[in-house]
C-alpha cells in the first residue's frame, strides 16, 4: 500500500517511471495538503481577533496594525531567504525545523503580556510558515509524473482553504473561549503536523551544490532576465495590498459603530472568502483553454469593481453595508485567487528548469503587498477611516489591471 517508503533513503525522491508508477497514497497527500493548510493559516490567524486584542494588551489601532504587517513581511523574508534551501538541503529536515519554530512562535504569541513580545512572535511566525512553501515543491518531487498536476492542485487547494478559513476558526474560538487559546491550539496543530511530516515524509535529495549566496543571486538573475516574471510580480503585489488592508482592519472596523460586533463575526467572513477557493481550478481551465493572460485581466477586473462598490456604504443602513461587504468579499477573493493561479501558470513556463526560484520571486512580490497593505490599511484607516481603505484597495487593484493590459515588446513568453 505504500509508495513511499519509511525508511526516508534518497531513493525515495526518485519516482519510478510515469507509466509505472502507483499514484501518492491518499494519506500522504491529504497530510500535505492539510500541512499547507495549517502552515498559511498561522499568518492570518491574528487578524479576526485584532480588536479583542488591542483591549486585552493596551494596544492603539496603529500598533495593532504592526501585527499583520510583521506577520506577512517575515513570510515574505522566509521566502527570500529561506525556500531557495530546499534545492541545497534535505527538504525533510527544513520542514520538520521551521514546525518546531512555528509551534514555540505561536505558543509565544499567546503568553503575550505587552505589544512588543506579541510582534516578535508574528515576525517569527510569518519566517517559519514559509514551510507551506517548502511542502508544495515536496508535493511536486514525491509525485509521479503522471499524477503530479493532480497532486500539486489538491495541496494549492489546502494552502487556500488554510488563507480562507483560518479567519472563521481563530473569529470562532477567540469569542467563546478567548484569543489566547487560539494561538495554543494553532501551536498544538503544528506540532502534531510535524510528528505526522518526521513519520511519514522520507528525505529528499539536494539537487544544486550552489552556494547559498549563488542560490541567492540566481533570483536576481531570473528577475532582470525575465520581463513575464517583473510583471507578474508587480501585478500580484499591487492585488495582495488591497486583499490584506481589507482584511488587517475589518475586525476593527466591525468591532466599532455602528455594528459593535466580535471576533467570530469577523472570522465568518471568511466564509464569504472562501468561494475564493473555488477560482483556483476554474482559473486553471479557464486559462489552458484562453490563456492565462486574459484570467489576470479578468481577476483584477472583479477585483476593482468589487473594491469600489464599497463606495456605496455611506448610502446603506448597517445591515445592507454587512450584506455589500459579504457580496464584496466573495467577488475580490475570487478575482484575486483566479490572477494568482494564472500568475503562478504563466510564470511556470517561463524557464521549466527554476521553477522553485521564479515562484519564490513571485510570491515574496506578493508578501512584501500584503506586508505593505497591511501598514496602509491601518495607518489609513486610524486617519481617515474604512473609506479610505476602500478606496486604497480600489486603486491598487486598478493598477495592477494596467500592469496586466500593458504589453511589453521584449520576448518574455506568454506576456
């Protein structure tokens, strides 16, 4: 019944051929794509809980604001600095130590007594989650090749599903039995996720002896070589500004008048988020069958006009401004997701053989946006307050669609 064996020998990273290789267990990819899961949504976590936590630590809306800006700009540093590893190390060692950082991270998060030890955790935290990045490449190399596109989506699918509905989960237990107890039941999850990865997973062989700074460099090769990659990049982190100002203050937002409503109904609009989820194999089709150019233009589009139809707000009774936010929720994370997987496509073809490196590229572009969404969210929306933050998310949104009608004349592929 298994195809991968325990005994974790190199061989092990060595598939048979496609024609005769048996397809991953069911187990093993369901503790992948749980492992992404669990892993992404230690960065979100906070977020429903925001307001509950500025009471209980003394904390401004400005400080607060650090936490998730802190939280997405280490996972946008781990990914940099960190997942270029995977190529030179034991891929099994790297996960199994960024889950014993991420669990003492998220136990430290929850004995906050002040401000500042709660931001040293949410850095911490967002360096180690960088371990969903390292699960999805060990999704890709244990696959047989006639499985791998099958087994990759349902682990993407994981890591979404953890963005999504980590929200509804930390709203949910923060308001019934308090904040702390999320982040010791989050470090509780990853701790058993790490004794299930040194069980199950065997070890992978290097596959450069570069250097780490030659690992390093490589990145800033692909980047100034490829014009595909640039705009992608840009495109994606001008998307991931809007996405994360709208989610860094939402629960405060709600948490004041006129709604005075707690963490849980916070985290439940995650559940308007999570149709989100759904974009991915849909954009997937949508984009082998049009091309994956035309799906970033669709997504941004929705996500424009999802943005400024927020606008409307000061015109609705409280109850129809819940419903517009709902409604606006389902259709930006819908945009976003489609432009990410058609992001992720485009940039998969551009040099098979660094496929690892240009999707490192990618997506510290798109945590350095949510880092930097998260601080305009919150500076904006102290100062001028949820129309503001509205309207950021609008505009960056609608840059990111000029990004993507722009044409460049140079020979990236598929551009």
């Amino acid at each position: 019944m298994h195809a991968i064996p325990l005994t974790h020998t190199p061989s092990a990273t060595q598939p048979p051929p496609a024609a005769s290789a048996p397809p991953l267990p069911a187990a093993l990819v369901l503790l992948l794509a749980t492992g992404a899961g669990l892993a992404v949504a230690s960065l979100y976590t906070s977020q429903p809980m925001l307001g509950v936590m500025g009471g209980d630590l003394g904390a401004s809306d400005r400080a607060l604001g650090l936490v998730p800006t802190l939280t997405q700009l280490g996972y946008a540093l781990g990914i940099l600095l960190l997942a270029p590893l995977g190529d030179r190390y034991d891929r099994r060692r790297i996960i199994l130590a960024k889950a014993a950082v991420l669990a003492a991270a998220m136990l430290l998060g929850g004995a906050a007594r002040g401000i500042g030890t709660l931001l040293i955790a949410s850095l911490v935290t967002g360096l180690s989650a960088t371990l969903a990045q390292d699960i999805v490449p060990a999704a890709a190399t244990l696959a047989p090749e006639a499985h791998r596109g099958k087994v990759v989506g349902t682990v993407m699918t994981g890591l979404l599903l953890g963005i999504l509905l980590s929200r509804v989960v930390s709203g949910f237990v923060a308001e019934h039995l308090g904040w702390r107890a999320v982040f010791v039941a989050a470090a509780g999850s990853i701790a058993l996720l790490g004794a299930a990865m040194w069980r199950r997973l065997p070890r992978f062989r290097p596959t450069t002896e570069l250097s780490y700074a030659a690992l390093l460099g490589s990145l800033a090769a692909l980047w100034k070589r490829h014009g595909a990659l640039r705009r992608a990049t840009l495109a994606q982190g001008l998307l991931s500004v809007g996405f994360s100002a709208f989610w860094s203050t939402l629960a405060v937002m709600l948490h004041g008048a006129p709604f005075h409503l707690g963490s849980s109904a916070a985290g439940a609009f995650g559940l308007a988020g999570a149709a989100g989820a759904v974009a991915a194999p849909l954009a997937g089709r949508i984009a082998d069958r049009h091309g994956p150019e035309r799906v970033t233009r669709m997504g941004a589009g929705l996500a424009v006009m999802a943005f400024a139809s927020m606008a409307l707000s000061p015109w609705l009774s409280a109850s129809g401004r819940l419903w517009l936010l709902g409604a606006s929720a389902v259709a930006f994370d819908l945009g976003i997701q489609a432009a990410l997987v058609a992001h992720q496509t485009l940039v998969y073809g551009i040099e098979p053989g660094a496929r690892s490196r240009l999707n490192a590229v990618l997506f510290v572009g798109m945590f350095v946006g949510m880092a930097l969404g998260a601080a305009l969210g919150s500076v904006l929306f102290a100062q001028w307050g949820w129309m503001a933050v509205t309207a950021l998310a609008a505009s960056t949104s609608a840059g990111a669609l000029l990004v993507r009608r722009w044409r460049a004349t140079g020979p990236s592929p598929r551009a």
